[in-house]
C-alpha cells in the first residue's frame, strides 16, 4: 500500500507538516482523505513524539463520533494517514455559515463531543486541542472529532506541563505552564458549547498577552438569551480551577452527561446514531467539498515528489532519520484497519467484466 494507489482529488486542509487531501481508492473507487507529512518538517520540529501517538491514537479508537483511521503507510521523505473522508466539512466553516446554533443542535453537538471525550478518556488519551477546526461535520449533520497530533496519553494522577493547543480553547492551567490533565478537554468543551451558542469564543482578546490574561481572570459572560441550563454548565465547564470543574476526576465524564442541560437526549440512542440531527450539511454526493474552504479545495491537488529541501539529497535526510528519529518513523508505522482489509479483499475478488 502507497500513494501510488490513490489518486488526488482535492486539497481539504493544510497543517504544519503538509496538506490534507480527498483522495479516491484506484482500484475501488472509495473516496478517502489522506494526511501527508513531511519527515523534515517533524524532525525540524521535534515532534516526532507527537506524529507517533497520533498514530497509535487513531489505530486504538473506534467511536461514532471520532474520525476512523483506514491505513497508513510512509515513504522516504513522508508519512500518510489515511482516513474516512467526512464531507460535511469543519464545525469552524458551519460556525462561520450560520453565525449561531440554536440551543437544540448546541446540545446535541455538545453531547456527542462528550461521548467522545468520554471514551478517549477511558482509554487514558486526552485530546488537547478541541476546537471547530478539529471537529468535522458528517453528511447527516452528526459530529466526527479529528486531529490527535497533540493528543497524549495521561493517566487519572499524571500531570504535564506542554504548552499546547490553541489559545482561545486553551485551559487555564495550561496557559499558566502548570501540570495538566485530561480536565482540559472539559474547559474545550464549554468553549466549544459557548462558541456554537454566542458565535465568538467566550475570552477573546488582541495580542497573546492580553489572551492569556483574559482567560486567567477575566469574568464569565453569559448572555441572557441562553436558558438556565446551559449557563449552569458553561460555569461548570470553565471553572478555572481543575479539581471544580465539571468532568475533573475519574468519574467525570458520568457526572457531565448526569447534567441538566442533557435531559432532552437519551444517550443510549444517541451513541447508537439513532437520535436525528436538526441539521444537514448541503452534501451533493459522496466526493463533494462545498463544505470545506474555498482557500484550499481551490489549490491545486499535487504531492510534491521530493519532500526534501533544495540541495539537500536523499542520504543526508536519511542520515537525519538516524536513531533516535528514526523510531519515530519506522517502528509500526505501517497500519491496516481490519474494515480497510475486508475492502481489499472484496476489491480483489472482484471478476473482470467481459466486453463484446
């Protein structure tokens, strides 16, 4: 398996390793989205670290309301992941679209982006950079979270103290350089809750001081317009000290869905997809990006052969990728899912069809 059985569709995103791109299966005609990452850009990074545990992230979780990892695989000079192609776009690019959501599709959105913290914190993994641009829209208007590059693996007690993620969901212990635990995922959450019911981020500030400060001690505003319920869980949610905050401990995720705001949902259904969403994305068919930026579907969808800087030759990078780099890269990078391998058997089996 390589990118020599995809062909390249549509730029869809671009990170800080490389692009996203919507991709079609040559031999069987399934639309995917590959993420390519350019070695050097890690390694001039140091973040080998984090590119690995996305992998073993993704290749660990099987939720309805997380992205699924089909394959992945890697070349000299870049690394692929290859993944279901949600068309309904960025949560940040319906956001921008309908300015607000009305409480009911808040709820729901936020509800299933409890179940799925929910189960990445039972399996030990914080997420750590929830926000818009990270939680995708599938065609039935239901939510996929996305993106685990600064995802870590943290025990109930473990504490870290990387300064992660994007500021603006960012939780106060983590802009004080303080150890930090899966609690984080919560204050995102209420972030995303207050963003999706106000169309702003509830501290906003210009300049990265006047941020940090803003979301160290700046007070809670809360609208009118939003009912009882929703205003108990936002303050729940960002509570500024981790061991107050609704969701901290280990039966934190329980004590969340137990919160009144929830009441109108039945969660047994809703982890089983059979609660309807208000909304649908405007999906035309399986290969349509009208959901997704017009600055990136428009670019041209190429994978540059040579991912390596001008006069640098493939032995010198290669010799980059020594120990200790080199683990970031080979030891098990290669991936299959056991869903993506009954698709290629099927593809196999498939006979000829005679003409004439």
């Amino acid at each position: 398996m390589g990118p020599s059985n995809f062909e390249l569709l549509r730029v869809v995103g671009q990170g800080a390793f490389g692009k996203v791109f919507q991709v079609r299966k040559k031999d069987s005609g399934q639309i995917y989205a590959m993420k390519v990452m350019r070695k050097e850009r890690i390694l001039a990074k140091d973040h080998g670290d984090y590119v690995r545990t996305e992998r073993e992230v993704l290749t660990a979780v099987f939720h309805p309301y997380i992205v699924t990892l089909r394959c992945s695989f890697q070349t000299a000079t870049k690394l692929y992941l290859v993944l279901d192609f949600v068309n309904g776009g960025h949560l940040f690019f319906q956001l921008y679209r309908q300015g607000i959501f009305d409480e009911d599709l808040a709820r729901l959105y936020t509800a299933e982006m409890v179940l799925a913290i929910a189960h990445l914190h039972s399996l030990g993994i914080a997420h750590r950079d929830l926000k818009p641009e990270n939680v995708l829209l599938d065609s039935e208007g239901h939510i996929k979270v996305t993106d685990f590059g600064l995802a870590k693996r943290l025990s109930d007690d473990t504490r870290t103290n990387s300064f992660i993620g994007t500021m603006e969901y960012m939780a106060p212990e983590v802009v004080a350089g303080k150890g930090h635990g899966k609690a984080v995922d919560w204050w995102s959450v209420g972030i995303l809750l207050y963003e999706m019911l106000c169309g702003v981020p509830p501290f906003r500030a210009r300049g990265r001081d006047k941020l940090q400060k803003q979301i160290m001690s700046a007070k809670l505003k809360l609208p009118p317009y939003m009912s009882c319920e929703a205003q108990s869980l936002l303050r729940g949610l960002l509570q500024r000290e981790p061991p107050k905050r609704l969701g901290y401990g280990p039966t934190g995720s329980d004590d969340v869905m137990r919160h009144p705001f929830f009441k109108p949902l039945k969660w047994s259904k809703l982890l089983q997809r059979e609660m309807p969403s208000p909304f649908r994305p405007s999906v035309k068919h399986a290969h349509s990006v009208e959901n997704f930026d017009k600055i990136w579907t428009d670019l041209d969808p190429e994978d540059s052969p040579c991912g390596t800087p001008p006069g640098d030759d493939l032995t010198t990078f290669q010799a980059r990728c020594a120990p200790p780099h080199r683990n970031c890269f080979s030891e098990g990078f290669s991936y299959c899912a056991p869903s993506y391998l009954e698709e290629l058997a099927a593809s196999r089996r498939k006979k000829p069809v005679a003409i004439g």
